[in-house]
C-alpha cells in the first residue's frame, strides 16, 4: 500500500507495528453523480497516546524483512476486502500493489491479489488495482495487468505525472484510471507552464480512455482546478481523511453540489471577461485591417488601443501561408520591425486551415486560435487571422486571460502530507 514515514511512529518497535496495523477508507467523490464512488485502502496503527496514525513507517524499516512487509500488506488488503464485501453499498475499493513486489513473481504466478479477492468473495468489478507505473519491470507488471482485466478487477495509474513516468509504459498497461500526482498537482495549482503541462497530461489521459483521478484536495480552489484538469473523481481532506469504515454513499453531495455550483459561477464570470477582451481585441483587429487594405503603412497607425488590449504583434501572409511582411512588433504609439519571418510558412499551424474554410461564408470575418504560450514572451496568447483580400492574410497574435480556474502563487497553500498515507 501507499505509505509515507511519519515522525510518530519513532519510538515504537517493529513488533507492536505489525501487530497494531489495521485498514482505513478514503472516500473518493464521483463529480457526475455526487456520490461516493468508492474508497482507497490505507494503512494505520496507532500512537503512544492512541491516536491513528498512518503506518508508513513500517514500510520504510530496513531493519523488517521484505516477507514480513508483504505478509502485513497482503493481511490489510485481506482485511479491507472483507470489509468490503460486507458493504455492497460502499462502491469500489482500491488497493495499492508495489511493482517492486510485483516484480518477485514467478512468470506463472497467478497475482496473490486476486487469490485474496476470491477467498474475501467480493465481486472483483469493486476492486481497483493501482501501480505506480514508473517502477517495475514493464512486462511483469503487463502480465499482472492482463490477470487482473481477466478477472474483472480495473487497474490505475498512481501518481502520473512523478518522476520517471512515461506515457510509453502507461499505453502498455493500458489502465482504466489515472491518479495525476499529488505533488505535482498541488504545483500546478499555481498556474503557469506546470498548469498548462498537467492539464495537458490529463487531457491525454482522457483522450485514450481513462477516468481521472486527483487526490490530496485540500481546499476549494485546488478543487477548482481538478475540474479544470477534467477530473472526474475528488479525493482529499476537503471532503474527509481516511475513515474507519463506509459512510453512506451520498453523505458529501450537499457539499459537492456547492462546490460544483461555486465552479459554475466562477467560471461564469471568468469567461465573461474572456468574451468581453476577444471581442474588444477582434474590434481592433478589423479596425487595423481595415487600416491595412487603404494602404496605410504600420508606422503611421496609432496602436495605442491594440497594446492596452494586450496585442503583441501581427504580420502578412499570402493565402497559403507564406509570411510576406515582417513581424510588427506593437508599443503603444509604434511598431518595432523585425524582418527575419520573412518567408517562413505558417499554413501548419491548426488556424490557418480554418481560415481558408471559412474565407467564402457569409458572417465569418475573424478566426482565432485557441490558446498556446507563446515563445518568444512566455505569455498565454491567441492568433486572431482575417482577410485584408483573396490574396492576403493578417494575423496578429495577442495576450488572453487564462480561463482556467486555479490558484495564485500568494494563495498557495502547501498541502497536507498525510492526506495520502
């Protein structure tokens, strides 16, 4: 199972660990339905003064053997699935395997999970198998993955997104959920490239199929952000630590529905802006091109309005996209020329194309990209096109609020390590 050394467990000894370790259940929220879909089993013992504490450190003594971490780990797994065999009502429950120990099994071994999830008589379509897929040796961890798909038990991918992962070796364990890393979650939440990278890696994740997971959600905006990731479960302190047993399926849903309404306006009003700057932006895109098509020259517009609006540049194609003026390089009451574009061809770039779809029908005068960083400032930025005839095109790239919900970098907070225990 997932553990992390905790302090607490210091002054204890190895025996009274192994003895005291017992199962505990961390809710996972279903956004579609508002229910609690399932739980993720983790591992406890307790303090000198009696208070739950998570186990991990048992998992970090090199002082136990490697059979004594197993034996313990495949007792709390048994027991959780006991349990969970007499909760129908509780949804899934997902269990965390080591590749490592996946690694010690024989080419013919048949997985000691799924023995377990037949002596436990759980129905194996409520268990969930996750890996961390960084670790391991691939084709033993395919081996195991194909027996658990076998015998109906689905499979995710723990912490995407940390370290080594590759997205080779996620595509040939072929999971059916992935679980974007905490850490790496948490950063994104601050915005910028790393916001940008895991919402991509998520998208992916989606596009092949996967559900997503995000845990250690500790507060509304990280909430926020999960949605923006395109999460489709919530697991974290912001609903409930681990629980000693199931709770009843809809006990969040009056917080969630909240939440999800919270989101809704929030996101609301962020796109609001979004509308009201693209349309003041693509005001001053026709203006300038109208400019254009009577001859006047760059140097002689005033291009105070399309700086204030966060327009950074725009240059000339010809219909088939090859560059034929200089970039043009916006301040407020000029441009700064820069002639080394001239002759480079765009006609790749996902806008371009578009463009020329739309140059015939009526009531489409303006195109725009969707929203990339832009190379040269790092800035998040549009490619608004138009054009000035049959043979020319204006594209002008310009900055564009983020419409992705996140937190600042003075609103970050750092997360709780024993959110995930």
């Amino acid at each position: 199972m997932k553990m992390m050394l905790n302090q607490d467990l210091s002054a204890a000894t190895s025996t009274s660990l192994l003895a005291g370790c017992f199962p505990y259940y961390q809710p996972l929220l279903h956004l579609p339905s508002g229910a609690i879909a399932g739980y993720e089993a983790l591992a406890r013992t307790r303090n000198a003064s009696g208070d739950v504490i998570s186990a991990g450190a048992i998992f970090c003594d090199e002082s136990l053997s490697d059979d004594s971490k197993i034996g313990l780990d495949r007792r709390l797994r048994l027991g959780a699935l006991k349990t969970f065999q007499h909760h129908p009502e509780a949804g899934f429950l997902s269990l965390n395997i080591s590749p490592s120990w996946i690694n010690r099994l024989g080419a013919d071994t048949v997985s000691p999970t799924l023995r377990l999830i037949e002596a436990s008589g759980i129905d194996p379509a409520r268990v969930v198998i996750e890996i961390t897929e960084s670790h391991g040796e691939l084709d033993k961890l395919q081996r195991m993955v194909k027996q658990y798909h076998a015998s109906g038990v689905r499979v995710a991918i723990d912490d995407f997104g940390a370290e080594n992962s590759q997205l080779d070796r996620v595509i040939a364990l072929d999971p059916d959920l992935i679980k974007l890393d905490m850490r790496l979650f948490k950063l994104a939440t601050r915005g910028g490239l790393g916001a940008d990278v895991l919402i991509g890696m998520a998208a992916l994740a989606e596009r092949a199929g996967c559900e997503v997971v995000c845990e250690g959600v500790e507060t509304v905006d990280e909430f926020m952000f999960g949605i923006e990731c395109g999460a489709q479960y919530m697991q974290g302190w912001l609903f409930a630590p681990a629980l000693p047993t199931p709770i009843a399926a809809d006990h969040f849903k009056p917080q969630l529905d909240g939440l999800l309404l919270q989101y809704l306006q929030r996101k609301r009003e962020r796109l609001n802006q979004s509308i009201d700057h693209s349309r003041a932006i693509k005001q001053q895109v026709i203006a300038l091109a109208n400019s254009l098509q009577r001859g006047e020259t760059p140097q002689s517009l005033c291009h105070r309005q399309l700086s204030e609006l966060g327009a950074m540049r725009y240059f000339i194609c010809d219909s088939h996209g090859l560059q034929i003026s200089p970039n043009y390089e916006i301040r407020a009451d000029n441009v700064a020329v820069q002639p080394q574009f001239l002759g480079y061809n765009w006609c790749w770039r996902p806008y371009f194309p578009m463009l020329m779809a739309v140059q015939c029908r009526p009531g489409v005068d303006i195109v725009a990209s969707t929203a990339y960083r832009d190379a040269s400032t790092g800035q998040l930025c549009k490619t608004l096109g138009v054009y000035l005839d049959e043979q020319r095109v204006l594209l002008v790239d310009t900055a564009v609020h983020d419409e992705v919900l996140q937190v600042s970098a003075t609103e970050f907070r750092a997360g709780n390590n024993d959110t995930a225990a």
